[in-house]
C-alpha cells in the first residue's frame, strides 16, 4: 500500500513537472522573441502607421544590437539577457487601416507566427475590436498610443496600456485653463466651443471635455461634430465665428485641419484660444509645414511629455539618433516617444520573465514598477492598475512663434521650460507679418 | 440673413472646385460610359505632382498643371491602352475591379515611394493669396477660390467647345453612342476611347495641381472627391457638361447651407438626399437625356 502511494505520488509529481516544463518553456529553449505589430501602414491613418513601423525597427535594433551607454531597458548588451541573449524579431504587418484584416492578422500572427506578444494597433477604434480575440487566445497585448479610456475600462486581463489615456491628457488642458488665471493668464476666459471628428478617437475626447469644461469653469457654447474626410469647414466656421467662443477646443486630423484653417482665414476669424487634443497637432509634418506661415503659433495642446525638456535627456537623444536611421532623419514625435517607450517596456517584460510563456508574462506586466530614470518620456513611470499605467502622465504645451513646442503645465515644468504663453491667439494678419521660423 | 448669403457663397465657391474634380469624370464615365473608380487616384497624382513640382523645383502649381496634364494624359492613354482597352470588352463588373485594383496600386504605390506623410504646397501664388478677400455687402468671397473657380470655368467652357463644336468632339460623342455606325463613318473607337482617357486623366490631374494649393497632400486624399465626383456627374446628367457644372454648384451650396441649421452629419446626407430625390424624379439627371 505504502509504495502504492509512493509510486502514484512519484507518477503525479513527473506528470506535473512534465505539464509544467511543456507550458513553460525553458529560457535556454528561446532562440527568439517574437513579437507582433499589426499597424495601419497604408490607408486612412498611414501617417500614424508609419511612426509605430519607425519607432518598432528603433526598438528591434536596441534590443539585438549593444548600446553600452544607452539606459534604456536592454540597451546594453545584445538580445534578451533574462532568455540567453535570444534575438528579438518584430513581425509588422500591414492591415491597411481596416479593423476587419486587422483581426485576421492578428489571429494569424497567433496561430501560424506563434508570437509571444502583440504590439498594435495603434489606432483606438481597431484595437478595440482586437481585445476579444487576444483575450480569449490568452496572449498579452498592447498599444501605447491608443488613447481611448474605454480600452482599460473593459476589465480585459491581458491588455497593457503604457501611455496616457484621453481622460488624463484632455484633463491637462482643462487644469491648465482653469488654473491659468491664477498663473499670471487671463481672467476673461468663459465661453469654449467643441470642434470635434466623427470617430472613436475623437468622440472620446468630446465627451471627456464634455464633463469636464463646466468644471473648469467654462460654458460650452457651440458643441459640432464634423466628418472625417471633409473637404470644406467653411460652414462650420461660420457657425463657430457665430457663437464666438472665447475657447476653440478642436480634434481634428492634419487634412481637416488644413481645411480649418484655409476656411478661417478666409472668414478673417481666430478665437483667443485654440486648445487640442492630438490630431494635427501631434503631427510632425503639420508642425513643420506651419513653421513656414506662423500658422501653430499661440494653439495650445496635449501632449504626453514636455517635448522642449525631454531633448536634454541623453537617453533621448541616443534613442533618437537611431529613430533618425529608420525615418528618413525625421525626429521622433510624441507618438513615437510614446511607442518606443512602450515598446522597451514590453521587452522588458519578457527579459523580466525569463520565458515567453502568456501566463508567466501577464503575471510580469502585472508587477511591472519601473522608475522614470529608465523612460525617454517624462512619465512619472509605469506601473498598472487594470491595464492602465497609472503614472503615465499628461502636459500642455504651447506652439510659439519659433515653431516649436514649450511646456506650459503643470506649472513645476513650465518654470523650468521658462516660456511665457502666447496670448491671445494671434490674428491672420500678425501670423503673416511677423518673420516665419522656416524661412 | 447674411448668414445664409454667406453660406450661399461659400458652397458656390467649393462647387467650382467640385466641379473642377468631376469635369474628368465627366469624359470617361458621364461620355464614354466607362467606369473608373481610380478617378480620386488620377487626382491625388496631380496634387502629388503639383507638390512635388513646387518642392524640388520651384515651379507653381499654376505652371506645374501644364507639364502635369500633359504627363497624366499619356499616362491616361496608356491605362485605356494597356488595361481598359481588354476590360471593356468584359462585363461591367470587370471595368469596376480593373479601375479598384488601379486604385490600390496608385495609392500604395505612392505610399511606398513617398510615404504617408502630410505634404503642403507652400510659397504658391494662390497660398500666398490665402488670406486675401473681397467684401460685398458684408459677404466675404475668398481670392484664391475665386482664382480657382475661373480655372474652372475656362477648363469648361474649353471642354464644352472641344465636345460639342469640334469634328472630335462629335465623334467622340458617336463613338460612345454606337461604336459600329462610328466605324462605318470612318472613326476609330480605339483611338477615340483612348484620347478620351487621356483628356479625362489630364483634366482631373490639372484640377489636383490646383487643389493641392487649399489641401493636404497625401496618398489616400482622391477617396473624398471621388464620391462626390460620382454624385455630380450623375445627378448632372451623363455626359452634359453644363449639367455637371450645374450639378457640383448644386452640392457645395446644399453642403454649406444644411451645416448652417443642422449638425454637419447632415451635410453628406442632404447631398445624396438630393441625388436619390432627383434620380426619383428625373432619373436621367439634371441635364441628361436618355
């Protein structure tokens, strides 16, 4: 009887140990990380797209080539030190801005690449439809630069979100025109106006700000909705310039906001504030095209880090040389401070984890407390509650007539990046009498 | 009141650049009954053009339209040649996935050659004019678009004399009619639809080099005129000029007038509103004829 039970004991502890050993896989056993990018590279949001592909390949040479100096996760040293110095190889795909082949892909990027975390899609409203499908495959995902609350709202168990989220960069602005008048600001600020885009991504925006400007003190005077893709505001313009908001609150991509501001200028009109919310304004290429008409100065908007600051962090600057190699010398912009810094932080994870095993890295992510020294984005650092890193932080920064960005809240980084705002927002004719930045 | 009159105002001056969008369209669906659904992709390469013209080279978009359509017009010619020509013998429905694949492979095509990036034409002779305007008791009509909206009306009253007061034009006109009686009168159809193409791909890339002065330039930006571009020549009348002229006047006014009482999700609803209303009562369009 006794060796009975010695015998089944025996069986059971070598069955458990084999179920073990087949879930999780040895770290010696890794000879490479794979990780899977579904991103919009073509189609309505290539322009996003694009930056996620930079800022990934950015990341891919970090990890498999050795920066000695570079502190960021897994600079130093060359592959995964945690998994045996095993390479990492980013599978991109490209799903062409439509959630349907953004699903397929994924579920091929699982089943057939047998990736062992997901990175993507870098739009809200696509990465919404792909939660249910890494959910119930049990394998982690994440996007870093999607924005939308409602992602980490859901109670998804394996999704991570290392960027702030709407409700906290909107709400920056909102602290920022509240707590303006006793910085200094102007004391006749009222009335705000809602300009917003049809989508996901923008309807959040407008429901948060929403909420939140009769907080701070604001009557909404005019809410509109516009379609994506218009190509005349003029109306719309009209109705603004009607219900004269002291406050523009505008989401609106780069094309539309060209159309805005054609239709503006043509109506002769600006309000005393122009406040966004990603958009246009988190776009380099807008950025720089209106460094040769003054068109950005004086518009205030959202941003994840103090753009103006964060360039004197070494770390950055390395980081960007070689972001530079991947995007034809263009500098990172936000959003691509956002990816990377998310990127780094899920490889390392699976260096944390030592395995590539879902379970054992959903538990890492979870535990992740990792400190602002380690981040090229002045985020407070990363640590999550329900998917959602709760020290991802917000700021406000302000285009002035230099063309760049300055930090302007909160009000600890704006002493420090020392610029006085541009108020009121400038006149068509001022924007095109005083000397441009670009030319 | 001013309101409106300033609405009123507004949508004629987009309705000229509409108009400008759908004359090609005109020639290749609205004449020649072929279909063409990479229409917004001969459009994008103009503006891509324009930019590009602008950028490396300096030259205005008001110069740079010259070369453009004379190079989109081969490039026309040779898409009838070298795809349409084999597809028009099939079914309608191949004309459709013949012109959707083009569509795609324009678009990625420049995605891979440009990328996605926003591009602006900047330093032009109607950019720099973007802030300058005309007051007319207390309406505001905008230089550069009043500039774009005469192009418009010259490119036309051109096409409009081309079409129906030349030798060519009529016989491009029997040639879409009945293609048989056009032979047995000596025309060939080949050459016929080929020239129409062309002139249909150099028309739109012209009117591209002239849009690149108000919009962003980016590869998937012809999707957004190209179905309005459908709506006017339709609701126009198939191959009557004055009716898509007409027809595109008519959309950027009811565009504009519908956001000034109404959220501006209306705005498309109204304009297709209008064309499901017409195609109900006269279905042949505006100015067309059965």
């Amino acid at each position: 009887m006794r060796n009975g039970l010695i015998a089944l004991t025996a069986l059971a502890v070598l069955l458990t140990s084999t179920l073990v050993g087949q879930r999780v896989a040895p770290a010696a056993n890794v000879t490479e990380v794979l990780i899977g990018s579904v991103l919009p590279l073509t189609g309505n949001f290539a322009a996003l797209g694009q930056q996620y592909q930079w800022a990934a390949q950015t990341v891919e040479d970090i990890v498999n080539n050795d920066y000695p100096d570079l502190q960021v996760p897994l600079g130093p040293g060359k592959g995964f030190p945690g998994l045996g110095g095993a390479p990492m190889k980013m599978i991109i795909r490209d799903d062409q801005s439509r959630g349907d082949l953004a699903r397929t892909i994924v579920e091929q990027l699982i089943s057939v690449n047998k990736v062992h975390f997901i990175n993507g899609e870098g739009t809200s409203g696509t990465t919404s439809l792909l939660q249910p499908v890494l959910e119930s495959a049990g394998i982690p995902m994440a996007c870093h630069a999607c924005a939308s609350p409602t992602l980490t709202e859901k109670g998804f168990k394996w999704f991570w979100r290392t960027g702030p989220n709407d409700k906290t960069m909107v709400a920056s602005v909102f602290s920022f025109l509240k707590e303006w008048r006793e910085h200094g600001g102007p004391g006749d600020l009222k009335t705000i106006a809602l300009f917003t885009c049809d989508n996901l991504f923008c309807q959040d925006n407008r429901k948060v700000a929403t909420d939140l400007a009769p907080k701070a003190g604001y009557q909404i005077v005019l809410d509109l909705t516009t379609k994506t893709g218009a190509t005349t505001l003029a109306s719309e313009v009209q109705r603004l310039q009607a219900a004269n908001p002291d406050v523009l609150f505008s989401v609106q991509y780069p094309a539309e906001t060209v159309v805005f501001e054609n239709d503006a200028k043509r109506a002769g009109w600006l309000p005393k504030v122009i406040a966004t919310s990603n958009g246009a304004y988190s776009d380099e290429t807008w950025l720089q095209a209106q460094k040769k008409t003054n068109g950005a100065a004086g518009w205030l908007g959202r941003d994840p880090t103090a753009i103006d600051l964060v360039h004197q962090r070494p770390s950055w600057q390395k980081v960007n040389q070689i972001y530079k190699k991947y995007s034809h010398g263009l500098n990172m912009g936000e959003l691509a401070m956002r990816e990377i810094t998310g990127l780094l932080w899920m490889v390392d994870v699976i260096n944390r984890a030592k395995s590539v095993d879902p379970a054992v890295l959903q538990k890492t992510a979870n535990e992740t407390n990792m400190g602002p020294e380690q981040l090229i984005i002045d985020y407070k650092g990363i640590r999550f509650e329900n998917g959602q890193n709760v020290l991802a932080t917000g700021v406000v920064t302000q285009v002035g007539w230099d063309g760049e960005k300055h930090t302007v809240w909160p009000w600890d980084l704006a002493a420090k990046a020392n610029f006085k705002p541009v108020f009121p927002n400038p006149s068509w004719q001022e924007r095109d009498s005083k000397p441009k930045p670009a030319s | 009141m001013t309101l409106l009159v300033q609405a009123v105002v507004n949508g004629l001056q987009m309705g000229f650049l509409y108009a400008l969008v759908a004359v090609g369209l005109t020639i290749i669906w609205g004449l020649m009954e072929m279909i063409n659904f990479a229409h917004g992709e001969f459009l994008m390469l103009g503006m891509f053009g324009a930019w590009w013209l602008s950028a490396t080279l300096g030259l205005d978009p008001l110069l740079g339209m010259v070369p453009i359509g004379l190079a989109m017009y081969g490039f026309g010619v040779l898409v009838y040649r070298q795809l349409m020509r084999r597809v028009q013998r099939g079914d309608p429905f191949t004309q459709i996935f013949a012109t959707i694949g083009l569509l795609f492979l324009l678009q990625n095509g420049v995605v891979a050659g440009f990328t996605s990036d926003y591009r602006f034409v900047q330093d032009s002779v109607l950019t720099r004019l973007s802030g300058a305007k005309l007051q007319v008791a207390g309406i505001t009509l905008g230089v550069p678009l009043m500039l774009a909206a005469a192009l418009a009306l010259v490119l036309f009253m051109a096409l409009y004399l081309l079409i129906d007061r030349t030798e060519f034009g009529v016989a491009l006109q029997a040639t879409s009619e009945d293609r048989e009686a056009a032979m047995l009168v000596g025309i060939a159809p080949q050459r016929m639809f080929a020239v129409a193409w062309g002139l249909g791909a150099a028309l739109v890339a012209v009117a591209g080099a002239i849009l690149a002065n108000f919009f962003a330039v980016y590869p998937q930006v012809g999707l957004q005129f190209t179905v309005l571009a459908y709506a006017i020549v339709a609701l126009g009348g198939f191959g009557s000029i004055l009716g898509t002229l007409l027809a595109a006047l008519l959309i950027g006014v009811v565009q504009s007038v519908t956001v000034v009482y109404l959220p501006p999700a209306f705005k498309d609803a109204f304009v297709f509103g209008s064309y499901v209303l017409i195609g109900l009562l006269r279905p042949q369009g505006l100015f067309g004829r059965f």
